[in-house]
C-alpha cells in the first residue's frame, strides 16, 4: 500500500510538473522557514560538547543585593566568589557547582619578544571541568591543588596553540598571559562561541588573577556566575529549594550590616536563563513560549493556503478517478485518507529540501543568524552539525511536515470525498 502511494504520488509528480514544482518549492520555503527559527532556538537550549549537560544544568548568571540603608535601591549583576561559595557551591543536592568569571574578558597573549594577540580569556575553578566535557587533544585541566595554590596554569585552545607556537604539542610550554607568564598544562579542541558558559580560548584558575578583588557592596557582588550540574532534572525543584534556605541563612548574616540577596527564583534551567537579560527582571519563559508558536502557526498557515489551492487543482485531473473508486465502494474515509497520505510523500520531500537548506543556510549566515546579544567576544559564532542536527531536529522538521500537509490538503480530500458518484464520473469537482 505504501510502495503504491509512493507510485501515486510520483505520478502525480510527473503528470503536472509545473504545479508539482510550485508546491514543493512552496512547501520547501516554508520547512525552510520554520526550521531556522527552530534551529535558532536549539542552539540555546540543546546539549552539544562542552555543554552536553545542558538538559540537567541550573544556572546563577546574576542576582541582586539590598541595603536597608538604599532606601528600596538595589545593585544588580554578578555575584562574587564568597557568595558564590557559600550560597551555591556549599549546596549537597547538585552533583557538582562550578564558579566561573560571568563572561570572557579580551586579554593579549604572547612569547616573549613577540607581538600579541588578543584571546577570549575564562578564569574558573577546577569543578569547571567536570561540570563542561571538553575535547582534550593534549594534557589535562587543572586540578584542585593546583587552583588552591593559586598556580599560573593555563588550557588553551588548539587554534590558540597554533597561533602562539604553530604547534599543538605544546604541554608544559610557557607564554606571557597580559604579560604575566604562564604555564600551558592542556589542549582542547576550539570551542563555539554558542556555547555560552563553557566558552573560551584561554582558561586559568581564577586564584590565580586578581578577578576575586573586583568586588563591590561590601564584596557580596563581584564578577563571577555558577553553573550547577544536577545528577537529574527530577532534582531541579529540590536544588531549588536548598538553595532558597541557605539563601535565607546567608541573609541572616549579612542581616547584621543591612543587606538581603534578592533570587528572582534562580538559579534558572538552560531554557530559562537563554532568555534572561539582566539580573533585576525575571524572564517570562511561557510568553516567549507563545511568541515562538505565533511565528510557527503564521509559517504554517500562510503557506498552507496557497498549497491548499495547488491540491484543488491536481484533484480536478482526478475527479472521474475519484469517480470510480467511490462506484467500486470505496468510502469516503478511504479517498481522504488516499489523497492526504499521497500529498504528505510531496510535502516530506520538500521538507527533506527544506531542512537541507536550512542546515546549508546555518552554515554560510551562522554570522548573521546566531549572531549574540551583549557578547563580550568579537570572535565569530561558529557552528557544525553537533550543534545544528539533533534527533530533535529531525523530529521537529517531520511534525512540521505533516501539520503542513493537513492544513494544505485537509479541506481540499475532505471536499473530494464528498463528491456524488454521478458529479464525479461526469467530471465534476462539486
């Protein structure tokens, strides 16, 4: 039956090849569309290396800090190192919490005696690197001791290597990090700017700088953010609610000099915090919700009308087939069905066009299309096919597909099979 729709279909095809091309182009454009704004979403939300925990992370980018002596102001921003510790990276429930600088910051890099090049420079701590699953091609990340120690250790990243020593076997080599030599302890594959906490060219323990000094309010409020790697999502409300208490045991103490942190219910999910955009407003994450499926639903009707039409008018070349079908018992049912399934062979393979595309399209316009709001970086959002294809992907690609074909050809088999025997065998469409 299936192998006999494909046939069908293909004749179809064949038979009208100018109102064929139309619809599928038209079918196309619009998968093409619509996978663009999905595609654009994914690269936020889902998980590819280093952050491939995406679906179990939990972030504390910001927060916000009062004093009862501000007359109801507030600052807003990130949090410092001690207030990090002690507010997330003590919680028991996550499986690890890492405290990293809030965004990267340009440093120049150098060998002695020659010029310098600007780099990307992350300043972490040592849980960072089991909270993001890197690519090392040599050495390793720093360890506890070595942070605690406060050593001038570095991971750099493999095009950062071959621009500093035109080499990537370069373990234990030093450079001059803003003039201040340091050690290269391990290499790792370049990573996506799209990958928004993990991000770097250049990573080192931040005891090693003087980033913990950069603090204000009494050094409650600093440069650093969290990221917490939850051993489940199931755990997210329960990691939540720790963190609320001892958010409220922390303002006990600093209850003494006036001050209260201020939450806005971080830390938030992968999802949540794409969309956040200061530290004083909590998104609204259903309303972006609503916005993105606005945009799906014009994406799909607009087109669906115009193909609609395409579909009226190959099924008046088949009106007298209609005809005798319907004499020789086929039901009603049966035509529509008939007619919708040989129009979702048309529309998968224009959505398999579509997607193609799309995914060419991310490629060459990945600049202008993931381009990031308050990027620190002037580096480039590069992407490859772990980023853009997801099985989620795919599946978004055919759900897209088959509400097409019932918006488009829905009404005009409903239409068909409702044609009298008599109407159709005189080649009438009504």
């Amino acid at each position: 039956m299936i192998k006999q729709y494909f046939t069908q279909a293909w004749a179809q095809l064949r038979q009208q090849p100018i109102i064929s091309a139309v619809s599928i182009a038209g079918t196309a454009l619009a998968i093409f569309l619509i996978m663009l704004v999905v595609m654009m979403q994914q690269v936020k939300v889902a998980p590819f290396a280093p952050e491939s925990n995406r679906d179990r992370f939990l972030h504390a980018r910001y927060m916000s800090i009062t004093n009862q002596n501000w007359g109801g102001g507030s600052s807003n921003g990130p949090m410092s190192a001690k207030t990090a510790r002690e507010c997330f990276q003590a919680l028991k429930t996550p499986e690890a919490v890492t405290i990293y600088t809030c965004m990267v910051i340009s440093t120049p890099v150098n060998l002695p005696g020659q010029p310098a090049i600007g780099i990307d420079l992350l300043q972490t701590d040592d849980i960072f690197w089991r909270v993001f699953d890197f690519s090392f091609i040599g050495g390793k990340p720093y360890d506890k001791a070595a942070f605690d120690a406060g050593l001038p250790v570095a991971v750099i990243t493999e095009s950062v290597a071959r621009k500093l020593f035109q080499s990537t076997e370069v373990e234990g080599r030093e450079f001059l990090l803003n003039h201040a030599p340091y050690k290269v302890i391990g290499i790792v594959k370049d990573v996506s700017t799209l990958a928004t906490s993990a991000y770097g060219q250049v990573w080192v323990p931040y005891t090693s700088t003087e980033i913990t000094k950069d603090t204000w309010s009494d050094e409650h409020m600093g440069m650093m953010s969290c990221t917490i790697l939850a051993r489940d999502r199931e755990d997210f409300d329960a990691i939540r609610e720790e963190a609320e208490r001892r958010r409220q045991e922390y303002n006990v103490l600093i209850g003494t000099d006036g001050y209260e942190l201020i939450y806005r219910n971080r830390p938030y999910d992968q999802e949540k915090s794409a969309i956040a955009f200061s530290a004083n407003q909590e998104p609204d994450v259903d309303q972006a919700r609503r916005q993105r499926l606005i945009i799906f639903i014009i994406l799909l009707i607009v087109p669906a009308i115009n193909l609609s039409s395409m579909t009226q008018s190959r099924l008046r070349q088949r009106v007298a087939e209609i005809g005798v079908r319907r004499a020789f018992g086929s039901t009603r049912l049966e035509l529509m069905g008939q007619i919708i399934t040989e129009n979702l062979v048309v529309t998968l393979m224009a959505g398999v066009l579509g997607l193609l595309l799309s995914v060419a399209f991310a490629y060459l316009g990945n600049t202008l299309l993931f381009a990031q709001e308050f990027s620190q970086t002037l580096s480039p959002p590069v992407v490859d096919a772990s980023i853009l294809l997801h099985a989620s992907t795919f599946g978004w690609a055919l759900l897209f597909c088959f509400i097409l074909n019932l918006l488009s050809s829905g009404i005009p088999a409903w239409r068909a099979s409702r044609v009298g025997i008599v109407n159709a065998l005189g080649g009438r469409l009504h």
